[in-house]
C-alpha cells in the first residue's frame, strides 16, 4: 500500500527545487500580492487634501474647520479666497474636497438661526468621498447636539456609543491581510498543480510514468504533497509581515490556524491537480487557474462583504473553498475565536479536499486516450 | 509455456481511422523480434496496447500470459518500455532517473542500489551519474532510457525506435546490449527504420496499414520478394500492400 508514494514524492520535491519557473511563482505571487494589496488598496480613506474658503474669518469659523481636520478624513493644504478658485482646485484634482465658510455664520449661530457650512468632495471615487461625507456630516452632527444640549440646559437624551470591536482602529490592512493569506495560497498552489500533470504530458514523460505499475493515488498524492510545505511557508511569511510591516494582531490560537490551513492548502492543491486532468496543454492550465481566480477574489468577501452581494453571487460564493477559509482566518487571527465557532467551516473545508482527491484520481486515466 | 506475447485480431481505431487492423502475433519468449513499416503503420499503436497503455477498440492480447485489457497493472509490472519519445527526466540526474524508477517499480533498499549498480554497470552509466539527463548526447540519452526501462528486470522489453538519432558506433552498442539481454533470457521486441538491424532480429513483422505483410526471419522476409535484400523486401511488399 502506498509504497510508491515516496518516490514520487522526492522525485516532485527534487524537481520543485530546480524549476525556475515554480520558484518565481511561489516567491513572487506572495510579495507582489502583499505590496498590491496590502499598501495599494487601502479602503479606509484619511487625509483628503482639502482647500478652504473661510469668508468670515472668525475664531468661531476656525474653530470648526478645525473640528474637521481633527477627523482624519480632511487635510488642509490651502486658503483660498473666492469660490472660483476653489473649485479650479477640486477640478484640477489638486484637492479632493472644499470647505466653505459663510460670512454669515458666526452671526446665524449666536442668533439661533441655522448657520450653513458647504462641504463639496469630488465624488468620482464612490469610496473616499463617502468616508469624508461622512465625516462631515458626523462633524456637523456632534456640533449640533453640544449647542442644543447647551440651550435645553440637559444632557443629550440618548447617545448611542458605537464601539468597534475586533478592528478598532478600522484599519483595512487588518481585514485585506489576513484575507490575503488565502488568496496568495488559492493563486500558487492552484497554479503551480494545474501544471503538473500537463507538464509530464507535454514533456513526454507521462508514457514512461504510466506504463509503471504506479497506482493513480500514488502518483497523485505524491505530486501534490510537496507543495503543501510550499503552501505552509508561503503562509508563514505573509503571517510575519502583516504582523511587522502591516500591524496585523494574531489574536487567536495559531496552531488551530495551521490545522486548519493544512487542510485548505489540500483542497487547493487537489482543485488544481483536478485542473490538470481536464487540460491537455500547460497554456490551458493557466487560463483555467486565472479563470478560477477571479470569481475567487470578487465573490469570496476578500474584496468586498458579502452580505452586501446580489443573491446570486452570494451563492456562487458558496461554492469557493476561499470563503469558508477567509471566515476561519479572520475569525482566529481578529477575533480569537476557536473551533467552537468555526467547525462548520472546518468540516466543510475537510469535504472539499476529500471531494476534490477523489475527482481527480477518479478522473485520471492510466492510458494515453 | 506461454509465449511472451500473443495477439488474436487485436484492432484499434481512432475515429475513421483504423491504425492496427485485426493483427494476429505470437512471439515466444527468449526472441528478439523485429516490428518493421513505414511511418503510420500502427508500430507504436499496438507497442502501445501492449503495455496496456491504449485500450484495443476490439481483439485481445495476451502479455506474459496476462490479458492486457483485464489486467494491465499486473502486465506493467513484467515489462520493461522504452518510448519513441525518451521519456526520462531532463531536469533530474541520471542517478536520480534510476532510483525514480527503481522505486516506481517497488525496489527498496539493498536491493534497490543493487539493481541500480548493475544497470550502470551494465550500460556504462558510471561516469554520468551526476549529470542532468538534459545535458546528455543523444546516445547517452537512449541508455539512459534503456536503463530506466530494466531496473526492474523485466522479462519482456518493448523498444519503440531506440536508435532513432543515434549515431553508428553507439547503435551498435545498443545492439550488442540488446543480444546480451536476450542471451540473459529476455524477450525483446523492438521497432526499427534501419535494415541493418532488422537483420539482426530473430524473427521480422513488416506492417503496412495497420496489418502485417510478412512475418518471420530476415532470410525468409528478403526470400518473399526473390531473396534480394530486406531493403528491397520492404519496399516492393509496401508497394503490393498499397495497390
Ligand atoms: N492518439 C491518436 N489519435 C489519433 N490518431 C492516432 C493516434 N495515435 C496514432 N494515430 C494514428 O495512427 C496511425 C498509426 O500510428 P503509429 O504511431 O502507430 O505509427 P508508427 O508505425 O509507429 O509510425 P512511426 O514510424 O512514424 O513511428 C497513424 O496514422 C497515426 O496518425
Ligand atoms: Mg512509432
């Protein structure tokens, strides 16, 4: 039983070691995704650079400019004295964001009459000019309560305290890095297995291999499972620099995390070894593994939560490996949650690498038709 | 005993086209028998249904005793296969190739690094060791191949064109390696293009569109056609065949 397994293995791992191409693949896809993902894609927007146009020039009127700076969304990089020139800004992109003061609003606030404030923000990106509308409107907000609290001489009635929990500083690193885990390993190993067998087709050594009395399970088991170390330190390495670079927390126990790594590095690895029993060529198998990439990334709430999702690609969702392990990584890793609030995911995680070995190894063939 | 390989109307189609056509072959053991044709007469299409390799769309085969389309595990275990295309691993050495298939084919051990000794040995492997498969000449390629293809010691050998590229002085090492393993008691069937080692077979089958045109020794095949050469033999039956 099995006895021809570990040849097969230290044939694949001597072979591993000398591909050029496998070694790019498994060192490079982490790095560029990190530095993709983790530095360019930052969801959480600070900063915008804003032009002011105070017109009453009071300290009542810098005293809520201020108010906005002190949100994080809004960065004054100018004074500006006429509306004209504001706007030139914000069309010339210089500035993301104006504010402006009326002169009448000192005199509106102590009279008790609504004072305005305009806040403009370019809005042709949906996602910073939310973040900073908001801020705006939660600036205003905080303003109005302390005034009317003042004048109904009591305390406001209710105040709601939203409090963060789990990713307080609501930094995107903590949601994207832990995320990328997954995807870096769903990329490589996907990848780098889709090849394998094709590659022996293409080379010509596939006859030779076959015509052995090898069994299909141990030829299959044998090709992947060098890579599952592949898989162990690629996740390692991402883990220490969203610890370092990126301040990622590692809240929970994380030798549940490698338990239950090892099983979706399986399921990765047997989805493309399922892969490179459907194609006859090497340049299929990296169509297919991008193809597979893909809906991977938009659909498994990497990107974006899938609750906000249309129903239909919730449940395309479903059908991913990736979302079943983006939930545990994030649960263990933000939330230090255990296996008692992760084990339907685990199990599910453990299904689809058994389905997936059984499919390929049932689907491989011995022959050459 | 049985012979080491007996086919009765073994045929295979791929789609319109039928490549081996109702062929029926017995050769005992001990032989070395020569499988001759043009290129397309379904050579490596019945080496290949004998190594279990393609399914026969109809007929059967008997290898080593052993119904190839029944049990095609156990026929690979007894045979030994070298490809038209060389199937070792460029970017393995050539020690690494050898105990790949050593351990492929279930040695271990002592007995492993035994066998693995007296192939090298035996093909004068010993110098090349450490060298990349990729990096070898196209003869040292072949023995490689023809290394790969023994280390288990099988009782039969299919060697689908194993000179083909193969310069004159190492094509006749090939086949001084080749009578010595039959000396040993090993069954060789080997397909060539070459008429002068056709000669040197046992027996000969010309094929010609998927069937044989003539079967047996190089003096009765040449005899077929007035007892000129094997050369003309080929030629002239081909172009009967064809008419
Ligand atoms: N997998 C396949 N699919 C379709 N046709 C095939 C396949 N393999 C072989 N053939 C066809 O079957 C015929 C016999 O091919 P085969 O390779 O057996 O010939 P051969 O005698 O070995 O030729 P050569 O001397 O060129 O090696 C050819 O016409 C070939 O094109
Ligand atoms: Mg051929």
């Amino acid at each position: 039983m099995m006895s021809r397994f570990w040849p097969m293995f230290r044939k694949e791992f001597i072979q591993m070691r000398r591909d050029r191409l496998t070694f790019a693949m498994m060192v490079g896809i982490p790095v560029i995704q990190l530095l993709v993902f983790g530095y360019a894609i930052q969801t959480d927007v600070r900063n915008l650079p804003t032009v002011v146009l105070d017109q009453s020039r009071t300290p009542t009127s810098r005293d809520l400019i201020a108010a906005f700076q002190n949100t994080g969304n809004f960065r004054v990089i100018a004074h500006v004295d006429g509306r004209p020139e504001l706007d030139a800004a914000i069309a010339r992109g210089d500035a993301q964001a104006g504010i402006i003061v009326p002169y009448d609003y000192p005199r509106d606030l102590a009279r008790g009459t609504t004072a305005t404030v305009q806040v403009i923000v370019d809005a042709a990106d949906p996602l910073s000019s939310q973040a900073a509308l908001n801020a705006a409107a939660g600036v205003a907000q905080a303003r109005n309560l302390s005034i009317l609290s003042r004048a109904a001489d009591r305390s406001i009635p209710i105040e709601a305290r939203v409090r963060p929990r789990y990713n307080p500083g609501l930094r995107s690193p903590n949601y994207i890095v832990p995320g990328l885990v997954g995807v870096i390993l769903t990329m490589t190993l996907v990848l780098i297995t889709a090849m394998a067998i094709v590659r022996e087709r293409e080379r010509g050594t596939l006859e030779q291999l076959i015509v052995t009395p090898i069994t299909k399970t141990e030829l299959m088991l044998g090709k992947i499972t060098p890579y599952v170390g592949v898989g162990l330190l690629q996740m390692t390495a991402v883990l220490i620099l969203g610890r370092f670079v990126f301040d990622v927390p590692i809240t929970g126990n994380i030798l549940l995390l490698y338990g239950v790594s090892l099983i979706f590095i399986i399921a990765s690895l047997a989805f493309g070894l399922l892969v490179s029993t459907l194609v006859r060529t090497q340049q299929q198998a990296i169509q297919a593994s991008f193809g597979f990439m893909l809906p991977n990334i938009l659909l498994s709430g990497f990107m974006f939560p899938r609750q906000a999702m249309p129903e239909i690609a919730q449940w395309l969702g479903l059908l991913m490996p990736l979302t079943y392990f983006l939930k545990v990584v994030r649960g263990i890793l933000l939330k230090g949650v255990g296996l008692e609030a992760l084990w339907q995911e685990v199990l599910i995680l453990a299904a689809f690498a058994v389905v997936l070995i059984v499919a390929s190894v049932r689907r491989f063939r011995k022959t050459l038709d | 005993m049985d012979a080491a390989v007996e086919t009765r109307e073994l045929t295979r189609r791929f789609g319109a086209l039928t490549a081996v056509d109702a062929l029926t072959l017995r050769i005992e053991r001990g032989e070395v028998f020569g499988l001759l044709g043009p290129n397309g007469s379904g050579k490596t299409t019945t080496i290949r249904m004998l190594c279990g390799l393609l399914e026969p769309s109809s007929g059967s085969a008997l290898v080593t005793g052993i119904d190839v389309t029944v049990a095609p595990e156990q026929v690979k275990q007894r045979i030994g296969y070298m490809a038209q295309r060389v199937g070792a691993y460029e970017d393995l050495t050539v020690a690494e190739n050898l105990t790949f298939y050593a351990g492929i084919y279930g040695l271990r051990g002592d007995m492993m690094r035994t066998r693995v000794g007296e192939v090298v040995a035996f093909l004068s492997l010993g110098d090349r060791l450490g060298q990349l498969a990729a990096q070898l000449s196209g003869g040292w390629k072949q023995r490689l191949g023809l290394a790969c293809a023994l280390v288990h010691r099988p009782g039969l050998l299919f060697l689908d064109e194993p000179t083909a590229g193969v310069d004159p002085a190492a094509r006749r090492r090939f086949w001084h390696t080749i009578h010595d393993l039959a000396a040993s008691g090993t069954t060789v069937l080997v397909t060539t293009h070459y008429m002068d080692e056709a000669a040197q077979c046992g027996r000969l089958g010309m094929m010609s569109r998927g069937h044989l045109i003539a079967l047996g020794t190089p003096d009765e095949v040449a005899a077929q056609v007035g007892g000129r050469t094997l050369e003309d033999a080929f030629v002239v039956l081909q172009q009967r065949d064809e008419q």
